[in-house]
C-alpha cells in the first residue's frame, strides 16, 4: 500500500473533469461537483449502472460510495470504489482503479452490507504501483477525434503488409495489411473478410489516444472511428499489448482496457492475437528515418540534424582546402628547375670539403643560385 503520509482533502471533482466522459469500459460517465453518475457495473439482474457520491479524498484518490443499494439473498449491499484520475489534456484524462478485484463479482469493486461501516482505506486497499497496462481512457463526449490523437509509437509506425487476426479461443482468423505512416496519428486497416469479433471494427480507422511503456513492451489506447459501432462491440476503445521481435510486431487487443495479466503474446476471449509482419519498402524507409521522431521531439531527444550536416560540410571544407594547397604547390614549384639537380660535376669538384671526425666527408657552405 502507499506509504505516503495520508492528507484528506474536501471530496470535489476538479471543475475540468466534470461534465459528461466516454469511458474505454464503463460508458458514459457524468460528473458534477461531487458525484459520478452512470458506471456501469451489473451488480443484479436489476442494477447494472451505479451512482456514485465522493466520501473522501486522500492522495489523489478518491472514494466513492454507491447511492443506492441493492439486494443479493435477501441483504442489502452497497458498491464502494477508488479512482485515481491523471489528466492528460482539458479533453483527454486517465484513471485507475484503486480497489483490489472482488472475487465473486471479478472486477475492481468493494462490496458490503449496508449495515457495515466503511473507510477509505477499506476501499482504497489496491497494491501500488499499479500494473503499467491497466489505466482506463477517458474522452470528453463530443470531442473532436483528431484533437484527442497523439503520434501512434514508433513500433508501430510502419507499413505492414500482413497482418494476421485470431481470436483468443481459437475458432477465427483472418488476414490484412495496417499503414500508420501515411497519418502517424491514425492506424488504417485494410481487412481481408475479417469477421467483426476480430478487428472490433468495420472501417479499420483507429486514433493512437495514449500509450506507455513497460520494458520492450507497449501498451496503446486506440480510439475506433466507425460512424457505429459493429455488432458485439460496447465501446469504443480498445487496449493493444505489443512488442517487436526483429521484423515482426506481436500485439493482444482487448475491448475496453488491457486486462491485468495482458502481455504481447497472452489474452483472454474474447480478445484477439495479431501478427504483423512484412514490412514495406515504404516501411523500411520510414523505419529508417525513425530518428526522426526523436530529432523532432523534445521529449525524446536532440535535433542531431544540423550537427550531422554541419560536420559533413566541415569535413569537405577541410578536404577542399586541403586539395588547394596542394594544387598551389604544385603549381609553383612547377616554375623553377630544381637547382640541387642542375649543378654540373665539375662545380661539385670546386665546392670545398671539410673532413669530419667520423672520417666522411662533407660539403660545407654550400649556396646555390
């Protein structure tokens, strides 16, 4: 658990975070003051969406308390949750749960009878820090979807001209190809008679919305940009688990958010395996300038551009000069007969000699004219 000191504060949303949301899993949330309404969780055949009112917050996290009750064998029951939100952008949040998976139910959900007293850390009893891949998306209903795309990772940012889709049971496939270099922004696929239930979708158009990195692996949140949603899809992002081996991507996609055992190589029904393969010369080349991302990020890198220009410039500088002042002397030592070599025999025999103490003898005060 967190061992920061606890500093409650009054229980009240942020004013940026109210109104109405799109959550990756829970669908239409609407926030006021202090109240989150519309989380859908079936509880019983009769409650599948709770309200929420905030009872304390404390380190970021929220605790909720259900407004209603519900009835399970005859005993009134109450749902509890902790969210902890991190904002992204004025349109654009994240949060996590922060309340340990309830067996019986299998979700993040803390449930008592009503007659029970509850506390925060009762409810907040999630270990941190959180698996990297469980964040949860959520969108300002109405946003513009090109305004709430990021650049997809780079990974991904290629040409793939096979792409192949099976299902995490095992009873369907298919194959098609993905292009994220022509809008870095925006996954496009191209399906080969792909049934819905793998490709979540039926246009292919996808915006990255998010991604973080665990190790070699990433883990995308993308935003499905159909007009309508397919048959058997309830929302409209879906969480990819990917890592690069060499050539080949291997991605899990799951609708909604990543599960928390997800990895590039491990799902769940009704989650789907994909293979990405064959990269495109137009891929090779964009994998290739894939510096670019860095010289042209700040938050990746330096601009090593105008350094590599600049060094290449200095190095043919220098060899130009260089073959100037070669050229030069050549030049002038082309205008004057080597006079060593023009002395006649005779003259030598007139040069005086000195006799050396090593017994060689020498010429001394030689001048030549």
């Amino acid at each position: 658990m967190r061992d920061r000191p606890a500093e409650e504060a009054q229980c009240t949303f942020p004013s940026d975070l109210r109104g109405a949301w799109i959550s990756a899993d829970r669908g239409t949330l609407t926030l006021t003051t202090n109240t989150l309404s519309g989380y859908s969780l079936p509880l019983s055949a009769s409650y599948s969406s709770v309200d929420f009112e905030c009872k304390t917050l404390i380190n970021d996290q929220y605790y909720l308390r259900g407004t209603a009750t519900f009835s399970v064998l005859g005993i009134s029951r109450r749902a509890h949750i902790c969210l902890e939100f991190y904002n992204l952008t004025s349109e654009k949040y994240y949060y996590h749960v922060a309340t340990t998976i309830e067996a019986t139910i299998n979700d993040r959900i803390y449930v008592s009878a009503d007659a029970n007293t509850v506390t925060h850390s009762d409810v907040c009893n999630r270990q941190t820090p959180f698996e990297v891949g469980t964040f949860v998306m959520l969108i300002k209903d109405g946003a513009d979807d090109a305004s709430l795309a990021v650049k997809c990772p780079s990974d991904i940012l290629k040409k793939f001209e096979n792409v192949q889709f099976s299902s995490a049971d095992g009873t369907a496939s298919c194959s098609g190809k993905l292009d994220t270099c022509t809008d870095k922004l925006k996954m496009n696929y191209t399906y080969n008679s792909c049934d819905n239930s793998l490709t979540f979708s039926a246009d292919g158009l996808w915006r990255c919305l998010y991604y973080t990195n665990s190790g070699s692996t990433t883990y995308l949140a993308a935003l499905n940009m159909d007009a309508a949603l397919v048959s058997g899809q309830t929302y409209r992002m879906v969480c990819y688990t990917f890592q690069r081996q060499d050539d080949v991507l291997k991605a899990t996609t799951h609708h909604g958010s990543c599960l928390p055992d997800q990895t590039a190589s491990s799902v769940v029904s009704p989650g789907n395996f994909l293979t990405m393969s064959d990269i495109s010369d137009r891929g090779r080349l964009r994998e290739l300038k894939a510096v670019d991302s860095l010289q042209k990020d700040p938050e990746h890198g330096f601009d090593l551009v105008p350094f590599y220009v600049g060094a290449i410039a200095l190095a043919l500088l220098i060899i130009g000069c260089i073959g100037v002042c070669v050229n030069y002397r050549h030049y002038k030592n082309a205008d004057k007969p080597n006079r060593v070599h023009t002395i006649k025999v005779k003259e030598m025999n007139n040069i005086p000699k000195r006799e050396s103490t090593s017994g060689i003898f020498s010429y001394s005060e030689v001048y030549f004219e």
